[in-house]
C-alpha cells in the first residue's frame, strides 16, 4: 500500500529556514536492561532451583531430581516472582541458542560496554529507552553517571519500562507523562502491553514534545503471519493499542508543539506501505471509527491518517550504518522479510550487529519538524552476541548489550 501522498504533501509544506535549530534524537531497546544492584538479585534468583506444582502451575523453590535452575523456568511462573523488578531468566543466549547463566561479573562487563559504545557512539541530545526497568539503569551507562542529564521515566508497570534522557543543556522539562490508556488497562494483567511515554521539552522558547512506544510484540509483519486484523495471541492486543495510540497522538499534537514519535513499534511499518490490502477491513476510511467490523490492516496509514490536519505526522526513511552489502540488505528487507541467512548476515559482527537490525524501531516527526538524511540504524558490531565463558566467576562472560540497534536522526525547527 504505497499511499505516500499525505506525507508527500507534508514534506513540500515544510520549508527549511536558516534559523533552524538542530537537535540529535536517538531510539533504543536495550533489552531487558538493568541497573547492576538489581541485576545481581535477578542472578541470584536464577541461579536458583525450582520445582513445578502442577496443580497451581506454577514453581516453587525445592530441589531433588525434578527441580531445574531458575535459567530454565518461566521466571513469570515462579512463585513470588516480583515482575516489576525482575526480568525472565533466559535473556542471553550464545550463537547455538543456549541460555547463558549469567554471572555478575559478566552482568558488570556488559554494563561497561554497553556505556563505552553509548559515549562513543550514540550521538544523541535526546534518547528514548525502551525496555528498561528504570532511571538507575540508564545513568549507569550514561557519561558522568548521566549527571549532564535529565529524566523522564515510566514507574510502575511491568519491568520492561520506557525512560527518556536528553541532556540537561538541550532544553528544560515542561511535563513528563505516562499515557496509560495505550497499556490497555482494562484487559486481564497478562495482556496488558506497556504504556507510552511523553516527554515536553521547553528548548530556546519552543515546545518539543517526544512520544516515546514500546507497543505489542509478535506481530511484525503482514507478510510474515502477522496480519493486523487477524486472530491470535498477539495481534489482536496491538489491534487494540491502535486506537488508544491514535488519541494520544491527536492530543499531543493538537498544540504548536513539535512532535516526535519514536520507539519500539514491534510492526514493520514499510511492509505495511507495500501491502495491497485495504487500511480498514471493511473498505473504509482509516479516519473513521474503529469499530469491531472496521479493523486497521495498517497501523502507520492509521496513524498518519491527515485526520484531524494538525495530527499528520511522516515516518522518515531508514538506512543503515553498515557496508554495501549491508545496506542493500536494509533497502530488500523494507520490500519484504529477509530469509533466515540475509538476516544472520546483517545481524553478523561485521554488519549490524544485533539480533532485530530493522523492522521494529522507526522514527517520526510532526508539523514544523524538518530532516533531510532519514534516520540511521546503528551498527553495534560484536557487542550484540553472547558468550557463556568458562570461568566460575565469569570473568570471561560476555553478554550481548542489546538484540536491538539503536536508531538515530537529527531533526530541525
């Protein structure tokens, strides 16, 4: 569905002023991050055996010959098991798929690389996280403890949290906002998704506002058994985010403010371009209601509707930092899913890097908010793979610092 004409039509009303003020932003998942004090309890936890009470379906610490390592369990059916603060056990895996049981000394190294790689490499005045338990674990990996920055942070909620940092030089914070409506709180606690995050900056006189997603997952693509409107345990949960999603967005761009939409979508917005079905299951608008008989096939053609004028936002193209080679992998995958071995080149060391290179994370920017290069996927070369190691006291452990690249564009206004 290459229906570009809405955004065609934003991009010539925009012109490019000289007084422009450029400011760097930056998306990243990073993973099921934590901060380090927490991550060691986690570890304990895991390391730890469990025996299954089948009658409750759920396991409780034991031992003998039917017990397992916590590594091994579904850490949410553990008895007691706090989702707030505590992740699942099987995070990492090495290159043969098997669990990493994970050491603190591992957990340690990966914290310093994971802020040796942001220092050097992430760019950004701005950052959204995604998938993070909270401001501890951001300022950890961020220069000076992340003393040159602010926070706007998601409390509460499971542990896969949003936080935004922007250095405190950038701008002064207006308002931080967690919009709940999108966790959909009215289903049971099992499908409840995680909330978006707002952020409104005041930076020389003008409102910027950042909305930050980490929306449903394992419902990529229409091409890839991930239709919208279909049946199932995930897709019809993002189906309902999308309306929640849409007013939020209206709202928050119902002002003068400069608006930013950036996150973890978990759906592959340019598969969703190129798909021939309709926006809406019955044929209609995608600005009409969404009713049970008018299902969105297209959450980004829902999104950017040009309904009302104000809310009309423009996804910004994508490229690659990687070689030719790489690069063109990037452009084939916006067309259709790659097979299993173009996506293990460009998730490979000398590419890429990561596990989920391109699909999930987008970028994009309202009314008055201009950018010229598209947003870049990062590269985080062999940062993103996992090794077990050898040594008790996993010194030689090497945990990946994200299945994610962070993505980054600069913006103007």
């Amino acid at each position: 569905m290459l229906r570009f004409a809405v955004a065609l039509s934003w991009m010539l009303a925009c012109g490019f002023s000289a007084q422009a003020k450029d400011v760097t932003i930056a998306s990243w998942n990073l993973g099921w991050h934590m901060d380090l004090a927490t991550a060691n309890q986690w570890i304990d936890l895991c390391s730890k055996r469990y025996v299954k009470d089948a009658t409750a379906d759920v396991w409780r610490e034991g031992s003998g010959p039917d017990s397992k390592p916590g590594w091994f369990v579904d850490a949410f059916k553990i008895d007691g098991w706090d989702t707030t603060r505590f992740p699942v056990c099987g995070v990492y895996r090495d290159r043969d798929n098997k669990i990493v049981f994970v050491k603190p000394a591992g957990y340690q190294e990966r914290h310093k690389s994971l802020a040796r790689y942001v220092a050097s490499s992430v760019p950004a005045d701005i950052i959204a996280f995604q998938e993070v338990n909270g401001e501890d674990s951001i300022r950890e990996i961020l220069p000076d403890h992340g003393n040159q920055y602010d926070f706007c942070t998601v409390v509460g909620y499971k542990v896969q949290r949003i936080v935004i940092a922007w250095k405190k030089s950038v701008g002064t914070k207006i308002s931080c906002a967690v919009e709940d409506p999108v966790s959909l709180p009215g289903n049971p606690e099992s499908e409840r998704p995680r909330p978006g995050l707002a952020l409104s900056l005041d930076i020389d006189g003008t409102t910027v506002r950042i909305l930050s997603v980490h929306l449903k997952s394992r419902c990529v693509s229409p091409f890839e058994n991930g239709r919208l409107a279909s049946p199932g345990d995930h897709c019809p949960i993002l189906q309902q985010q999308v309306e929640p999603l849409e007013a939020w967005i209206e709202r928050e761009t119902s002002d003068d403010a400069k608006v930013v939409l950036m996150g973890d979508f978990n759906r592959n917005f340019w598969h969703e371009l190129r798909d021939l079905s309709p926006v809406r299951t019955d044929g209609g608008s995608p600005a009409s209601p969404h009713i049970p008989a008018s299902l969105t096939n297209s959450l980004i053609e829902d999104l950017i509707d040009g309904a009302p004028a104000t809310s009309v936002m423009r996804l910004l193209d994508e490229h690659c930092e990687t070689n030719e080679v790489g690069s063109l992998l990037c452009d084939v995958s916006e067309s259709r899913p790659l097979d299993r071995e173009e996506r293990a080149l460009l998730s490979a060391p000398g590419y890429l890097g990561c596990g989920n290179p391109v699909g999930l994370d987008h970028i994009l920017v309202g009314r008055g908010v201009k950018n010229s290069q598209g947003a870049k996927h990062l590269s985080i070369g062999d940062l993103g793979s996992s090794i077990a190691g050898t040594k008790p006291d996993g010194s030689d452990q090497k945990l990946a610092i994200s299945d994610h690249c962070p993505i980054v564009a600069q913006i103007s206004y």
